[in-house]
C-alpha cells in the first residue's frame, strides 16, 4: 500500500507558499510578499535568493543591507535545518518535473527509452557558468531564464510567454531525460546542495529492516543518493538528496524515516568517500 | 620492399600512436567540457545581451541608471505590488483602486524579464507623495536617497522616470485649435508644462497656446500623455538618456552668473599652430604665387 504523507505535505507547503504570494499582490496580504527571488516577511524580515545575490554580486551590482541579510536568513535555515529541501518543499518547478516523472512511470519510458547519460555534475558547471556570463554580461544571468522564478512570477502577476519555458522542461523531463532539470541541469539545485551539504535533518537508513524491495530507488529522484540502501545503515549524506520524503513513504519495511544526523558518529568519514 | 627492420619500428611507432594514456583521456574530457561549456557559454551572454531589452524603457521612479538597474533589480515584485495597494490608489471619478503602473516584465515585453516597468497610455505614474514603491526595494535598484531632500523626506518632485516630449506636428494645440489637456493633466501645474502664448498669424485674430515642458522640473509621470486627445498621444514620455542632448563642458553661458562660476576656476591653454607655413611671415607669401602683368 503506497503511502503520500511526505508527498502531501510538500504539495500544501508549495501551493500555500504560491497562495501567500499571489495574495500578497492580489489582495494586499503582508504575510509573504514579494517573489520567490526576494520576499519580505510583514513587510520586515527580508529573505533572498542566495544565489541570485551571488549572480547579482558576479554582475558588479552594489547591493543594500536587506537583500544581503535576506540571503544569510535563507542560507543559514538550509545550511543547518532543511539541506536541499528547497527544490522539494519550496521549488514550484518541483510539481512540473514531478508531474512529468509521474507520467513517465505510467507511460513505462523509463523501462523502454534509449538512455542518454548526462553527468549529474552538469549543474555544478552551470553554476560557474552562470556566474561568469553575469559576470561578462552585468546582468544576473540565471534570472533571465530560470522557469522557477518565471513560474512563480507568473502565478502573482500573470503568465506571459515564458511559460512556454516550462512546458518544454516538462516535455524534456517526459521523453528525452529521467528528472533532466531538477536532478541534471538547475544551478539554483546544486547551489542548495552546497548550502545543505552539512544540514541536520536527513533520512536514515536501517538495513537490518531493508527486504531489499528498491521502492525507494524506482521513486528517487536523485537516486545515487541510496546508493547505502540494504547494505550499510546510516544517514543519506549526498548533499544532492532533496529531502523530498518520497523514499520514506514508499517504504513497506520501516527502513527509512527522518532523522537528525549524528555527527558524534562516523558519518563525516563516510561522507567524504561518498563524495569522492 | 620495404626491410623487415624498418616495417617493425614503423609498426611499433604506430602502436606507440594510438595509445590512450591517462593523461590524454583527462586532458580530452576537460577539453570536452570546455567546448561544451564555452559554446553553452557564449550562447548564454548573447541571449543576457540581447535580453537587456530595449532603452525606450521608462523604470519606476527613484531607479537607477539602466545599465546599474538591470544588475541591482532581483526581480522580486515588491515595487510592483506596493505600487498596486498604495493608499492613494482611489480613482476620484469612480471610487474604485486604480490597476497599478508599474508592471513586471513577462518574455515578449520589450524590457528584461521580471524587471519593474511602465507604460504611461496605459496606467501612468500618479507621483504618490510617500513613493510607496522606492522604500520597500531590498536591493537598492531604486534608491531613496535619489528621491529625498534636504529635509531628509521623501519628495516626488524629484522623480525622475523620463521626460514629456511634444511632437509639435501632431499636437493640436500647435495648430491653433485650443487644448491645454496636458497642462491641465500635470501634477507639477505650470511648473512642468507651461503655455507658450503666441499670435495666430493665418487668422489674425486668434491666439496660439502651446503646451512648452520644462526640461528639469518634468519628472515623465506620464500623465499629459494619458491625458492628451490626439488618436496617438502627441506628447509622450521618453527616457532621458534618448531624448535629451548634451552640450560639453566647454560651452559657456556668457550672460548666467552661475555658468560662469562653473568655468571660473578654469583658464584657457596658450595655443599656437605650428604649421610649414608659420615660419614664414604673412607678407612674404600671400601674394608670392600669383603673378601680376
């Protein structure tokens, strides 16, 4: 019996984050204004896109207190609490990806298409990518095509001919590449798996549970992540796991569940393997 | 026939050729990513270019200079939206909130996506006396310090958004049909825009009365444009960057007191040019190449 607890409970964190933003414009509300790029708490507690800033400083821009302290706020709750639970708590392009992942398990894609490997390691490229060309150009490159922010400002303020953008996400993580933006090519992604590298809250793994069913691999979207499952207990230390909960809730044997991570323990000599 | 010894040492360096050492397979991969990561590159700094968008743009009030907005702005929508729920926003005729002025960009507009923007004959800026949108950017994009006295308050007679531009062959007024819709629209009353009186020659009879704006008290609101009746808006707000000129430093008002302290400090260089002529005096050569018989 499949489980959707981590499932819904994404969905309502995402769409109600979109909701507060779109009332914050529609009907004036205070609680959360602005965009996903930078958004203002009662009008008073600014939080900001960590990398935004870092494109924005790349493009020579000289930037007030607000938006710096901003990024800190949003740096500091991933780097100790959330990891990269951004892209799956957060992230509305999420639910298109998500949606295109779902419909290709339905269509069996992944069991008849000819695979195409692209290295995971893509986004980290991206990254530096992007800060050179904002850096070339003077203008916060990622922002001018990021269909997270095109998405998010199109619920507040009207979609405009970037949707278009999203669509053809959608279609490219349908036919051509299994999870091709999120897991592959986001910088914004691999900015957050930076920033949550060390976080606290991580899914454990108990292999002594593990009837070895892969559920949770078929589920995954960053699926090197499991790469301990059935073997070794211990936490998901891959900073790209998205904290996404999928793998918990498919879970028939009480293998996986939320945890915070113990650093006392040898985790950190693990960690560094995994990496390389 | 080519010696056994040779054919051997030709096998061996062609053996020698193809081997693939660790080194050569690093250097390759990272010379794949770079080609990949430079095509991918370039292909991204033209589009940011081309995304720039166009400097027919007019940004909110307290912006900075395009080229420092474009890199400051961090898209968030907050002008935008305290520009929608200011106070002020009432239209008097109807009672009922006006749509906002200032738009975020969306793909097709003619401004980089996301940014903050206006278009007069569709809502103008309706110059709010406590600029709700400037404060509230977290960037610094707009700056308040752009827009503040020296009471140290807010003062939105220092907007600066554009500037009202008449095109003189369109504008009826011009004509000598009488219309001072754009005077009568302008916040700044007889500041901005101001009536140039003037004889009607055709007629004899009649008066000109041509709306005249001036240049540094303009803050481009927009509102004359959307108030003016022509089928399309005879005056019409325009950067200021592209619609107004700029003379040089060397030019001097002779007769403004304050122009001439500008140049007072600086003294003119003693300047001689030397040509092959110069070493000559005038008379010698004026009239040395023409014979008179």
């Amino acid at each position: 019996m499949n489980n959707y607890k981590y499932l819904i409970l994404r969905r309502i964190s995402q769409l109600s984050l979109l909701f507060l933003y779109f009332g914050a414009n529609a009907y004036g509300w205070t609680l959360l204004s602005g965009t996903i790029s930078s958004s203002s708490i009662l009008g008073t507690l600014p939080l900001s896109d960590p990398f935004a800033v870092l494109q924005m400083l790349a493009a020579g821009a000289v930037l007030s207190v607000d938006v710096l302290l901003g990024a800190v706020i949003i740096a500091l709750f991933y780097g100790i609490i959330g990891g990269r639970a951004f892209c799956s708590w957060v992230c509305p392009v999420n639910m298109v990806t998500d949606g295109a992942n779902w419909l290709r398990r339905k269509l069996y894609i992944d069991k008849i298409e000819r695979k195409i490997w692209v290295s995971r390691n893509l986004r980290y490229y991206m990254i530096v990518i992007a800060l050179l060309v904002s850096f070339i150009t003077g203008l916060a490159s990622f922002e001018i095509i990021s269909p997270i922010t095109i998405l998010n400002r199109g619920v507040i303020f009207g979609f405009g001919a970037g949707a278009g953008l999203l669509v053809a996400i959608f279609i490219f993580d349908l036919f051509v590449l299994k999870n091709g933006w999120c897991g592959h090519i986001c910088p914004l992604g691999g900015v957050h798996s930076i920033i949550g590298k060390y976080n606290l809250l991580r899914v454990a793994h108990t292999s002594e549970n593990c009837t070895l069913c892969m559920k949770c691999k078929d589920i995954c979207p960053e699926v090197q992540v499991l790469n301990m499952i059935g073997k070794r207990s211990e936490s998901v230390i891959m900073p790209e796991c998205t904290n996404c909960g999928r793998c918990v809730d498919v879970c028939d044997d009480d293998a996986l569940g939320f945890d915070i991570r113990n650093y006392t323990k040898n985790n950190l000599e693990v960690t560094d393997e995994n990496v390389n | 026939m080519i010696p056994d010894k040779q054919k051997d040492s030709r096998v061996k360096k062609e053996v020698k050729k193809v081997q693939i050492t660790p080194r050569r397979r690093f250097l390759t991969s990272v010379a794949q990513g770079t080609g990949l990561g430079v095509m991918g590159g370039l292909l991204w700094a033209g589009y940011a270019e081309k995304a720039k968008g166009s400097t027919l743009t007019l940004r909110p009030p307290a912006a900075l200079e395009e080229k420092d907005f474009l890199r400051t702005c961090i898209k968030c929508g907050l002008c935008a939206e305290a520009c929608l729920h200011r106070e002020s926003n009432i239209d008097k005729d109807t009672l009922k909130p006006r749509p906002a002025t200032l738009k975020m960009a969306k793909a097709q507009d003619d401004a980089t996506i996301g940014t903050p923007f206006f278009v007069p004959t569709d809502v103008p800026c309706y110059m709010c006396e406590d600029i709700p949108c400037v404060p509230v950017c977290p960037t610094g994009a707009l700056d308040p310090s752009l827009v503040t006295n020296e009471q140290d308050e807010l003062d939105f007679t220092m907007m600066d958004m554009g500037i009202a531009v008449v095109d003189p062959n369109s504008c009826i007024a011009f004509w000598g049909i009488q219309c001072d819709a754009c005077y009568r629209a302008c916040p700044l009353l007889d500041e901005a825009i101001k009536l140039e009186y003037g004889r009607n020659e055709r007629t004899g009879k009649h008066a000109f009365l041509k709306p005249v704006v001036e240049m540094d008290i303009c803050t481009g609101c927009g509102l004359c444009e959307k108030a003016c009746v022509t089928e399309k808006p005879a005056i019409f707000i325009q950067p200021r960057e592209l619609a107004l000129g700029k003379p040089g430093d060397h030019y001097v008002k002779g007769w403004d007191q304050k122009d001439q302290k500008r140049v007072a400090s600086q003294t003119g260089k003693d300047m001689t040019t030397k040509t092959q002529r110069s070493e000559e005096k005038v008379e010698d050569y004026l009239n040395s190449e023409v014979s008179y018989e």
